[in-house]
C-alpha cells in the first residue's frame, strides 16, 4: 500500500522500500513467507510497472526506490528451495528491468529527453539492486541474467556519455556487480565474462572523454564559472573513484594466477610482507616524472593467456581460456592514470583507493608488474614516487608497502637468476632521465628518496616501519647506490667532523648492527626495522639544516 496507494509521497514509499522491505527478508524463514505470499507478488508487480515504457505508468518511483525495492525482491530468493524455481523467480522480478535497458540501448533519441534519460537511470538502479542482493544461492541466477544484457548495459552506457547520472549509475552498477560475483568467480568461464565486462566498461568511458577536466584557468571572478568547474570537479571525482573500486573488486577474482607470481605469494608471509585480497588525454598529476603521460591506448593489455587483447567492441571472448586478472588490472590502471589529475587527487577517498590498489597490484602481483612495456611500468613508477613524495601519511604508507613488495622480488629473482631477473630492463640507468639521479636505475632511484623523506622531510614516526621495509631489499639490490648516497650525506657535513663520525658511525649501524643478514625475511625486517628507527633518530638532527 505504501508503494502503490499514494503516487508522488516519496517519502511514504522510501520508508517502506529502504525499511520495512528489508526487515522482511533478513532471515530465510521469512524470505520463504515472503515469496509464497500474493503481496509479495504484488510489490514485484508494482516495481515492473514503475518500469514500463508507456505514456502513463500508474506508479512512479524515483531511482533509489526502485533499488531498494529491487533488492529486498532479490534477497527473498534465497528463500527459494527448488533451482528451477529460483531461476524462474529471478527472471520474473528482473524482467522488467532488463526489457527497460534493452530498449533505452536500441533507441539512443529516448537517452536525449529527461524522461528517457530518467527511465535509463531507474532501470540502471533497480539492476544495482539486484547485483547488491546477490548470495550463495541466488548469484548464479543473477548473473545468467546480467551476462545475457552485458551488451545492453554497455550501449546505454555508450549513448549516455552525455548523462551524468547514465554514466554515474553505469559505473556503480559495474562496480556492485563486479563485487558481488568476484568471490564466485571460481570457474574460468565465468571469471573471463566478468573480467571481460569490467574491461568493455572503461574502455567506452575512456573513448568517450569523460573524467577529462577542462585545462585550469586562472580564478575567475564569475562565482557560477566556479561553481560550474567544481561541480565537473565533482562528477570526474565520483567517476573515477568508481573506475578504480571496479578494478578493486576485479583484483579479488578468485582466478588461477601464473606460477611465478604464486610462488612469490607464498613465500611473503616468510618475508614479513602481506599480500592482500581485494573485495591521456589530461595528462595527470603524475606526468614528466620519468618522461611524458600514458598513451590512450593503455586497454591493449592481454585478457587471456593466449593473446586475446581486451574486448573494446562486440569481439567474443574466449571463455574456456585461463584469465589473467594481472594484466586486465594493470591495462585498467593504465587508462585510468591519466584521469587522476591533482584536481582528483585532492579528494582523499580517491587519492586513498588508488594507492590501496597499487600496494595490492605490487605484491599480489609483481612479476606482471615488471613484465608491462616500458611505458606502463614508466607510469606506475609515475604514481610511485608522487604516492612516496606525499604528506598524507596512509598514502606513504601504501606506496612504501608498494616499494617493499617490488624491490622485494626484484632482490630475490635477481638471486635466483641474476642480474637479468627482477626489474631487468626497466632498471637500467637509461630509464631515468632526471640527471640529478643519472647514476643509477629506478631502484636507486627510490632508495634516495626513502632516505630524504625519512631524514629531510617531516614524516611521521609511523611511517619508518614501513620505509624500513622497503629500504632492506633497495640497499641489499643496490649496494652501489646506497655507498654514493651515505657518502653524500657526509659529504655534505663538510667542516664538521663531529657530525660526520656520528653520522657515519649510525651508517655503519644501520647496515650492520643488531646481526642483520643478507635475507628478506621476517627476522631480518624486523631488526632491520629496529636500525632504521636507530638511524633516523641519532642521524636527523645532524643533516637537517632548518
């Protein structure tokens, strides 16, 4: 009665859809009741009439409504005992939302009028609702009915790039989806359909150049300019936020990874690391570091290992193949980098979620880091640096975490195989343009800026663990590099040989004391973590010349 006896009292039928409904199907018990009842046949009629393309709909709900109403019809399926009926009850509930899709996707002049574009977004939600509600029982169902309307979401997409609210409600429908079936994709077939989504859906954002701010001018006087650019400022903020917790949830795929990589993740317990799970056109904040911005082809990574490249357009994909989340990750990251303007990374959620996927990407994966061309791994290292150089203390830490993981298994590879191992080419001095560092490669590279934000800037005491873990594999790969800045530091002590003996003395101590070893390890992190702490404390107040 809520929903249906009293058009336009929003307030009335958001009570009962983001309240009442819900409560109804928190336990199977009920969700049982609730499916055998003919009012709960008369809600999902309603929610599909709401939905309907005529003229005139007897009910009318706005967007969130039709989520929550979805949702709590999806939830009351686990109270669904037989699979064929379950099935027949998904596609019941769910009909309506995906007859709406089809046809805002076949008919693109519909997406240009408020009420067309106002159906696409109510049509967008209640599909969000029913990715939402997605479990044990039902998700298989679900997602039989979504990888049948990829095609649909990806068109209205398409035609909606001059929608704010199609492409917002586009991207979080991807991203709840993508997070409800991630930890069920087991099967391969079913990991390379939802990797394969992901990647169509940046891919048509990318192409259609939104997220892509306007160059910044000067401050205007003109109150409605600014408030017209903080609002775009705004909108590329939630979508590209969106782009990245896509590729969050993408990186959780329950998919077979390669074998080095596996073994790598093994052994990270042993070396004191963790390895997480996850649930240009603009150029970018990170561009001239090590040389110009990521090209716009950045989505020509391989999805599968057998060299298809990701779906950009209606190519089948193979599904009997093994999927390669690495690579459809890191293609993602690649074309989302560019978008990540200072502008954006002022919004700490962003700034937050971004690092977060890095320190995941660098440890879960490293050998598919450092097998990217040269101007993805440029890139990486771009937002690296800018993450190692930033005063926000859990985006250093994150970056620090990043750092450990690579040079972790750039000290161990190179061990196992030597020098060509690891990093390989992507260390070499040539890499490096800046001539300030023309003596070494990338490594060296973040070895001296570890030290300067530990002994130059003012960071913060929680921050030495995490560098500490991050400068054991540098100094042990690269012992050269580390001699040269240990000399510079006393070098620049000249005429004071009191601070240079304590300062050397404490160099000496930090490679040496407390029976470090030559290992990555736990115990060797750990007394290495102990140096570190040591070192900044006595060497600090001697090289800083406040």
């Amino acid at each position: 009665v809520a929903l249906t006896a009293f058009p336009g009292e929003e307030s009335a039928q958001r009570v009962a859809a983001k309240m009442l409904l819900p409560a109804l199907t928190r336990r199977r018990a009920l969700c049982r009741a609730c499916v055998a009842s003919p009012n709960w046949s008369a809600v999902a009629d309603a929610a599909a009439q709401a939905l309907s393309f005529g003229k005139e709909s007897a009910v009318s709900f706005a967007p969130e409504i039709h989520r929550f109403v979805t949702e709590a019809l999806c939830r009351a399926a686990e109270g669904v005992a037989d699979e064929a009926a379950l099935d027949t009850y998904v596609r019941r509930v769910l009909t309506a939302a995906g007859e709406a899709l089809v046809r805002c996707a076949s008919n693109g002049e519909d997406m240009k009028h408020p009420l067309g574009e106002a159906r696409a977004v109510a049509a967008l939600e209640a599909l969000r609702g029913a990715a939402r509600a997605s479990a044990a029982r039902s998700q298989r169902s679900v997602f039989v009915f979504f990888s049948s309307n990829f095609e649909a979401l990806v068109v209205t997409q398409s035609l909606g790039t001059n929608s704010s609210q199609v492409t917002k409600a586009c991207l979080r429908l991807c991203e709840a989806f993508v997070e409800a079936q991630a930890c069920f994709a087991s099967e391969p077939s079913h990991a390379a359909a939802l990797c394969a989504h992901c990647a169509r859906v940046i891919s048509v954002y990318k192409e259609t150049g939104r997220g892509v701010l306007p160059p910044s001018a000067a401050e205007s006087v003109n109150s409605s300019a600014n408030s017209l650019r903080a609002e775009q400022t705004r909108e590329a903020y939630k979508e590209v936020k969106a782009l990245l917790r896509i590729l969050t949830h993408v990186s959780s795929v329950d998919a077979e990874s390669d074998e080095g990589d596996a073994a790598y993740a093994a052994e990270a317990v042993e070396r004191g690391g963790s390895v997480r799970g996850g649930s240009a056109r603009g150029g970018g904040a990170f561009a001239g570091v090590f040389g110009p911005a990521g090209s716009s082809n950045g989505l020509s990574a391989v999805l599968v290992t057998g060299g298809v490249a990701l779906p950009t357009d209606r190519q089948a994909v193979n599904l009997n193949a093994s999927v390669d989340v690495a690579a459809v990750v890191l293609a993602g990251l690649h074309a989302v980098i560019p978008l990540l303007t200072t502008e954006l990374l002022r919004f700490p959620k962003l700034c937050h979620q971004y690092f977060s996927l890095l320190a995941h990407m660098f440890e879960a994966y490293p050998g598919k880091v450092t097998e990217t061309d040269t101007e993805t791994f440029a890139t990486l290292m771009r937002t690296l640096e800018f993450g190692l150089t930033h005063s926000d203390v859990e985006i250093g830490r994150e970056s620090f975490a990043a750092l450990s993981a690579l040079a972790a298994f750039h000290h161990q590879e190179v061990q196992r195989v030597g020098a060509t191992g690891g990093l390989g080419a992507h260390n070499a001095p040539k890499n490096v343009s800046d001539e300030k560092f023309h003596e070494g490669g990338i490594l060296a590279r973040f070895l001296r800026l570890s030290l300067n934000r530990l002994l130059f800037e003012d960071a913060s005491v929680s921050l030495a663990e995490p560098a500490a873990d991050a400068l054991l594999p540098l100094i042990l790969s690269e012992r050269s590099a580390f001699e040269r800045v240990a000399n510079d530091l006393i070098g620049s002590l000249a005429g004071d040989e009191r601070a240079q003996r304590a300062v050397s003395d404490a160099i000496r101590d930090l490679t040496a004391a407390g029976g470090l070893t030559d290992r990555v390890d736990r115990a060797n992190r750990r007394r290495f973590r102990r140096n570190v702490s040591a070192f900044v404390l006595e060497t600090r107040a001697f090289v800083r010349k406040n």
